[in-house]
C-alpha cells in the first residue's frame, strides 16, 4: 500500500482546517483564485491587506518546510510553452467559473453547492483529458 | 486580528499542500492520468479537507456570526451559466497541463526558481485579462 495516501488525508485535514478556520474567524471563503484574482484584477478594493498576508502565509510555508524536509522541488516543466500556454488557462478559467480546486472543490462541494460540484466534475474531467491528449498522444508533457 | 487570522490560515493552507503532495505537479499529474500510472492521493487530500469544511458549514448556520466580521458570506445563487462550464473546462485543461492549480501555483514561489514564478505571473495575466474575455462570452 502506498504511504503516499497517510500524507495526503493529513495534508487534506489542514486544508481544511484553514478554510474552516478562515470562515469562522474571518467570515471568508478559503478559494485561492478568488484571493488572488480579486487582488490583481483590481475588483476587491476590500481587504486587499488580509489576501495579501494570506498569501504570504502560502508562500512562507513551502520556505520554512523546505529547510526541514529537503523536499525542495515541484518538478513544474521548463517547457516555457507549456508553462505559458498552463498558466494562463489556469487564470482565465478559474476566474471564469469563479473558482479553482479551493473553492469549488473543498469550500463548495463541502456545502453541496452545485455549482462547486459541477464545476469540479468539469475540470476533473478536462484535466484527465488534457493528460491523455497532451502526455499519452502527443507526448509533449 | 484578522490579519493574523489570515496568516495563519494562509500558513496552514500553504503546510497542507506541501504534506498532501499537492505541490509536486508530477503527483497532480498523476492523479488526473486515470489511463496510466494512476495516483490515488488527491483523493485523499480532497476528501480530508471537504470533511471538516463540510462540519464547518453547518456549524456556521447555527452561530450568528463570524469571530472578526459581522456576517457569514450569502449563499451564491446557483446558476449554472456559460462561463462556469467554459471556465472549469479552461481550467482543467491548464491544470493537466502544467500539474498546477491556483493555490500551489501561489506556494510554488516558495520553492524558487524561474518556472514557478513565470506560471504566477501567467497565470495572473490571465485573471487580469478575464473580465475581457467575459464580456466577450456574454
């Protein structure tokens, strides 16, 4: 058995436990797209010092634990296209559907908003796809 | 205080995707490779985090309100329109792609290096341009 999927529940429970504590302590909901794109897009003109210190706090954690684990490697490819072509479809889409895998995934499905749970079901499903197109067929990843 | 709850908060989140594996795009990658070497975690990480999340929701109903604000935030109606559909699919596409979603995107730049940091700022051109191709959807 793969130890893998212990991390992953443990992982999973903190994530968790940060949403429910942002939305009890802040009355927020914990989406990463939704805090960093209303930062950037200049939209939300409130709280812009609460989503930038959250975001350091993401930032902050990968510096400290890299120093303890040695873990220090995300393995995201140099294939500029790919990056390019990745990220930009990552920031119009999650700000399309108003949401990522934060917000629609964990803070939606987990109050049965349907529209969190469709639009999980069509990112799962596009991103198996682009695995079998882009790895399996054309190898490009 | 809020402040504090956000970096906190944000710190945890940024811990979790670091111990689930959600930082390391090629176990992403695998997870979403259903016709290869298929990776179980996320599954995992998903439902870790949707449990106490879900608990957290119906807590929240009971309390009147939040510890540092006055109300919880109000349910969105549920519309299932054009740009949720077009907008998840984007997403997904882009997610196979680079193994990357929006939050381990933001703590990938804590691990350095030039192509976590080129995929941030992609990736917040292309929420910048949104409200552009919005428009143009409607």
């Amino acid at each position: 058995m793969n130890p893998d999927w212990i991390s992953g529940l443990v992982g999973g429970l903190m994530i968790g436990a940060a949403a429910s504590a942002y939305l009890l302590m802040n009355g927020r909901v914990m989406g990463a797209s939704g805090i960093l794109g209303g930062l950037v897009d200049l939209t939300s003109r409130t709280n812009v010092p609460e989503r930038i210190i959250f975001l350091l706090g993401v930032v902050l954690s990968p510096i400290l634990l890299i120093q303890f684990t040695g873990v220090h490697d995300t393995h995201l490819t140099s294939n500029v296209f790919v990056i390019i072509s990745g990220g930009l479809l990552v920031g119009i889409g999650t700000r399309l559907a108003n949401g990522c895998t934060s917000g629609h995934g964990v803070c939606g499905i987990s109050r049965l908003s349907l529209r969190g749970i469709i639009a999980t079901i069509f990112y799962l499903l596009s991103g198996a796809i682009s695995i079998i197109i882009f790895k399996n067929l054309l190898g490009v990843i | 205080m809020k402040n504090l709850v956000a970096l906190l908060c944000g710190g945890l989140f940024g811990l979790g995707l670091f111990i689930s594996g959600m930082t390391d795009t090629t176990k992403v990658q695998g997870w979403l490779d259903i016709f290869g070497n298929w990776d179980p975690t996320l599954a995992f990480v998903l439902g870790g985090a949707i449990i106490p999340m879900a608990l957290t929701w119906r807590l929240s109903s009971k309390i009147k309100k939040p510890v540092f604000e006055d109300n919880f935030p109000k349910e969105i109606e549920q519309k299932l329109d054009k740009s949720l559909i077009i907008g998840s699919i984007f997403f997904g596409v882009g997610w196979g792609l680079s193994g990357l979603c929006p939050g381990p995107a933001i703590a990938s730049l804590g691990f350095g290096g030039w192509q976590g940091l080129m995929f941030f700022f992609t990736m917040a051109i292309g929420m910048i341009l949104t409200p552009f191709i919005a428009k143009y959807l409607n």
